[in-house]
C-alpha cells in the first residue's frame, strides 16, 4: 500500500475475528516501528507481544468493561517505556514521544499488512504489569487489540455497533495547526 492509503485505512475497529499471527509477522513489525526516531537514539520504546491464549485469557482480566470487544483480538501488545529509557529535557519527557512515535509505525506497519491496530487506555495497569512481568517502575502506556476486521457487529454492544460503521470526523485544519504560528 501507498502511505497515504495506510494513513487513510488505520482506524479503531472494534469487531474482530480470529486471525493467525506468526512470530515472522511481529518481528516485522517490531523492525518497522525500531526505525522510528528517538532522541540521542536511545529507542526508549518496549512492546510485549501476547498471543498465547492463556496470556491473552490472563490479560482480558486487566481490561476495562468498555473494552469487551478487545477479548476477540488474535494478539494484544502492551506498549510501555521508562524515563531512564529516553532523554528528559527539562519538563520535555522525550522518551514518551518517542515512544509515540515508533507505536504509530507499528500499528501503521500492521495496518498496511491488512490487519487492525486497536489502540486502548481503558486497562488495569498494575495488573496488566502484573500478568506481563513488565517492571513495576515502568509506565504502560497502552494495549493495542491486532484482529482481522469483520463485518459481523453483532457481538458488539448497540453503542460500538452505530460507530463501528461510521468514519471518525476530523477537526479542520485550523482548527489544529497554524502556519507561521497563531494569529
């Protein structure tokens, strides 16, 4: 795919199907969001990838009620980084972006190989840590659901379902970016 068509295809699908995940497919995916950049290139970023069925089944327990949906994903990745990971600058805390900014290639990357890239914040942190052995000093940023899209909405709840089919508004341009700066 074009970039832009990837850009244009990345949205928050929540009914899921099954789909097979290989370990090729994540180291993939891992190098194409490694090539992110970073301050001092220090790559700050951490993913563990889930797709074991008793980790996943372990995992679900850390999930909001909101995030029902997210039990039929194939694989969840937890994405979570560490201040002493990255560069801090003063009040800048660099390594969260650049930690934004290699999750945006890797759910960009599987995207473009025809799969969903769901990313959540509704989630028990300390036991999501917990189950994934990820250091209790760390920050778990997010869990990403990766499924197959399907057009079948009918385990999803009357609310997802009216929004599932509905392409998400974007504010207009000046709206959130200025040329030159504010005037």
């Amino acid at each position: 795919m074009e970039l832009k068509e990837v850009i244009e295809k990345r949205a928050a699908y929540r009914a899921l199907e099954p789909v097979e995940i290989s370990d090729e497919f994540i180291k993939e995916v891992a190098y194409q969001a490694s090539r992110a950049p970073s301050c001092a290139n220090k790559q700050p970023w951490r993913f563990v990838f889930v797709k074991d069925k008793e980790v996943l089944t372990q995992l679900h327990e850390a999930l909001s009620g909101g995030n029902y949906w997210a039990k039929k994903a194939s694989m969840l990745i937890a994405v979570h980084s560490n201040p002493e990971y990255g560069c801090i600058i003063g009040p800048k805390e660099y390594y969260l972006f650049g930690t934004g900014m290699a999750t945006a290639q890797l759910m960009l990357s599987i995207v473009d190989k025809g799969l969903v890239a769901h990313a959540m914040a509704g989630f028990n942190e300390s036991l999501a840590k917990e189950i994934l052995h990820i250091p209790k000093e760390n920050i778990l940023i997010t869990i990403i659901a990766v499924g197959k899209k399907t057009d079948d909405l009918s385990k999803l709840g009357e609310k997802h379902q009216e929004i599932e089919t509905k392409r998400s508004v974007r504010k207009p341009f000046e709206e959130t970016a200025h040329i030159d700066g504010y005037k």
